[in-house]
C-alpha cells in the first residue's frame, strides 16, 4: 500500500494515517454536527479529510498541525479561503484553556475534534482532560482499544486509569468503528470515534484531583496486586477497610466513587 496521498508521504512519527473513505468522513462530520456560532478546533488536521466537509458548514475553524508541511498547505489550501486559522503546534503544548479565551463566540466553550496521531492519543487525553473545564465536547477517532478503555465500566478487562479519569471528567460516548481501510496507509488497528461530553459537575465529590490520578496510577499500575499490597505507600488495610471497601480486591472491580473514596480519605491524611 503506498504511503502517498494526495501527494504527501505519510509521516510515521507523525502518526499520520489519512482519512480517504467519503462514506466514513460523511459520518464523522454528521457526529460533530458542526454549526455557526461554535468555536470549532481541529486537532491534527492533516490533508484536511474533516476539515474541509466542516469548513463547508461553518464561518471559521481552528485547526491545531504539527507537520510543518501539512500547515503551509492548509494555508494555501484555496477552498477554506480565510475561514480557516491554522496553528502549526504540537496540541500537547497547547493551552486549550488560553485558546477558548481568543475564541470568537464568548458565551460558549470550545468543540474539539480530530482524527487523532495514535502515537500520543492517551497522553493527549490527560492533556485534554485537564483543560475539560473550557470544552462544551469533543470527537475523536482513535485506536479502537483506547475508546474501549475510556468507556469500560469497573469489572471489564479495559478497565483502568484512563476509564477511570475519562469518565470523572466525561460523559464517554462510542460513535462508530471504522476499519483499517479507510484510511491511507492502513493503520495496523482497527479504530473508532467516541464522544466525550465534559461534566458540568463531577459525577463524585473529590478533594484532589491529582489525587485521584496519583491513587489510580498506583492501583493500576500492579494491576494483578490486591490494593491491599497496591496502595500501600497511601493507606492501610484496615484504613482501606474503614471506608467499606474489601482491600483483598484488585484496581478493577473498584468504582469511580471507590476511587474516589480512597483519593478523599489519602488527601485527609495528607493535610
Ligand atoms: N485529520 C487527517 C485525516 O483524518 O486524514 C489526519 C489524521 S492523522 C491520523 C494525524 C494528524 O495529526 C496528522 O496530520 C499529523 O501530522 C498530526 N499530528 C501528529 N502529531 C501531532 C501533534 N502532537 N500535534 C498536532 N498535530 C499532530
């Protein structure tokens, strides 16, 4: 399968694997649902396979590229005219909270979605995650295992950090699978598109929320342990029993709301 489209090599360190297939783009933008009036901004661009069908239905579109190559394009591109604002970055040092503020419908939070490079898709969803506050929502293509993690539930095999993380900050939504040859080069995974909704409120009370991350971290990164033995460093066995919660399970069976017990009662130790 060549690595050519559209007279562009495919950049493996980019993550680069273009979208080709109309029928899945034409799902893809109808999921987005993308309107006037919304401060719209795409992550990874590319060769423009979303940005073009959203640029179609909007005023103005920001879109965040890393490769310099496919920047310059963008901005030559003919059809997006000046509808189009093209910041050639890397979206991990981007300051999502920053951008919203130089938006340019005020009253609204930000619309983020993009066909996302699979090389750095988790860490970009912390990234994203800690930005939430400014987001109205987000769509994403990604690995299709990575949207399984984000939206499994306590008890799944997929379940863990990222689940846990996601779904405080989110409401996760899959939207569709998309199989590998739709894009160009084939990814070697099968993909899919979730959406992420940010919560107005927390759907659990916590002190700290790099807290919670630090007390998910060390549960899940000895998965196969006890918490008991996992979170050691942090609480007691008996400690752990005082907040109801068995120490003899693992990280997975735990609930959101368990974690978030366990996070609550490390900070009151912590103060
Ligand atoms: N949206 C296009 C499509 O669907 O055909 C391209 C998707 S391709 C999977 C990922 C895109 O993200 C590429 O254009 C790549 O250059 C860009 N990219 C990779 N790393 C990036 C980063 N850290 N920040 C912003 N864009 C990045």
């Amino acid at each position: 399968m060549s690595k050519t489209h559209l007279g562009h090599t495919a950049r493996k360190r980019f993550g680069q694997n273009f979208l080709h297939d109309d029928y899945v783009i034409g799902q893809i933008v109808s999921a987005i649902n993308p309107q006037h009036e919304q401060n719209l901004v795409e992550i990874g661009p590319g060769l423009g396979a979303l940005t073009d069908p959203v640029c179609d239905e909007v005023e103005a579109l920001t879109v965040i590229e890393l490769d310099r190559d496919l920047a310059k394009r963008l901005r030559e591109h003919p059809f997006n005219g000046d509808k189009l604002t093209v910041i050639e970055q890397d979206a991990m040092t981007m300051d999502f909270t920053e951008l919203a503020k130089t938006m340019p419908v005020k009253d609204k939070g930000l619309r983020v979605f993009g066909n996302l490079p699979y090389n750095i898709s988790t860490p970009l969803m912390f990234h994203l995650f800690s930005h939430a506050a400014c987001v109205d929502d987000m769509h994403f293509m990604l690995q299709k295992e990575v949207v399984n993690r984000l939206a499994a539930g306590h008890g799944s095999k997929s379940y863990g950090r990222l689940s846990v993380m996601a779904q405080y900050y989110c409401k996760v939504m899959p939207v569709l699978n998309v199989p590998p040859g739709a894009f160009k080069p084939p990814p070697k995974v099968d993909s899919a598109v979730v959406r992420l909704i940010p919560h107005k409120t927390p759907p659990v009370d916590v002190v700290s929320v790099a807290t919670l991350e630090r007390v998910c971290a060390q549960a899940f990164n000895q998965r196969r342990k006890t918490i008991r033995n996992s979170l050691k460093e942090s609480l007691t066995e008996t400690q752990i029993s005082e907040l109801g919660i068995n120490p003899t399970v693992r990280a997975e069976v735990l609930s959101l709301q368990d974690f978030a017990t366990i996070a609550n009662a490390v900070s009151a130790l912590e103060e």
